[in-house]
C-alpha cells in the first residue's frame, strides 16, 4: 500500500527533494518510464518547465 498522494494533471505541487527542491509549480504531463519510475513535469507560474520524479513531490492543493 503506497502511502503517497495520486499525483494528477493540474495539481499543485512543492518538490521536497532531488534537483529541484524547493521548487512549485503545476503538474504536466505525467509518465511512468520503462523502470516503473513514475516522472512529471512540473511547470512553474513563471513558465519555466523542468522534468522531475514523482516521489520528489508533494501536492500542496
């Protein structure tokens, strides 16, 4: 049983760790890659976009 949030298109989102903690934005375009890793893009309210995994984020909405 996965203790995580269902991450869906248009939430809003606070990466809390990797790269880009400390960032927020919107989800985008959600895909599971050939791992089984679930990756985002999140796109933040100035409209810079970056790619990060899913685990890396909580929904903040």
């Amino acid at each position: 049983m996965s203790k995580q949030v269902k991450l869906k298109d248009g939430d809003e989102c606070t990466v809390i760790a990797g790269t880009h903690a400390g960032k927020a934005g919107t989800v985008r375009d959600i895909n599971t890659s050939k791992t089984g890793h679930i990756t985002i893009t999140v796109v933040q309210k100035n409209g810079v976009k970056f790619k990060t995994l899913g685990k890396n984020v909580a929904v903040t909405s």
